[in-house]
C-alpha cells in the first residue's frame, strides 16, 4: 500500500489530493504510511495535498492519523497552504480542532495566516 508511482506519489497522496475518504481510510487501515512524503515535490505528504485540494472530511481523517502536522521542505504546514487557497472549514478545523500553530513560519518567515 505504499509503494510509489513514477511521480514518488503512494495511493494515499491519491485518495488525499481527490479527497476520497474511504479510500483513504481502508488504506489507513491497511498499513499506509501517512508521512510519506512525495520527494520530488518539496516532499509533500498526504495532509498537504488534502489541505491544497480543500477536502476537510480526508483532512481531519489523515491529521488524526498523524497524530500532528508535517512541514514540507519550504516549511509549510497544511495550514499555511490552507490559508494560500482560502480553505476556511480547514483553516478553522486545523487551528480550533487541531490546534495547529497559526504563528508558526516556513523557511521564508512568513506565517500561515498572512
């Protein structure tokens, strides 16, 4: 369940950038790593790609998996892309539910909500 295709993506980076739920969750449940990290794309995990394709249901699902946020190689966390799309049901989710840091910078300083 985690092997990776000709881009570095697993069928979790998949199901999370398409927003399938229960894909994502039978592959949770069948040993997929959710810190994979796609190394050809600034080492983007699952998370990311749900939080960039605003699909909050998958993104709870994955945090909670996690159990916590992973930064890209420029540092961002899903909330920073959250925020760069206008996600609002994830920006709140991940700053109320998850309790997120929303003063945290990537490698640039900037900080999630600016």
């Amino acid at each position: 369940v985690n092997k990776a295709d000709s881009h570095n993506q697993t069928p979790l980076h998949h199901a999370a950038s398409k927003g399938n739920l229960e894909i994502a969750e039978i592959l949770l449940s069948n040993g997929a790593d959710p810190r994979t990290k796609m190394e050809e794309w600034k080492n983007e995990t699952p998370l990311y790609l749900a939080a960039q394709s605003d699909h909050l249901e998958t993104l709870k699902a994955l945090f909670e998996s996690n159990e916590g946020d992973w930064e890209n190689d420029d540092l961002q966390s899903a909330l920073h892309i959250s925020s760069r799309m206008g996600s609002e049901k994830a920006i709140n989710y991940l700053i109320e539910t998850a309790s997120v840091d929303k003063h945290a910078g990537d490698k640039n300083g900037d900080n999630p909500l600016l």
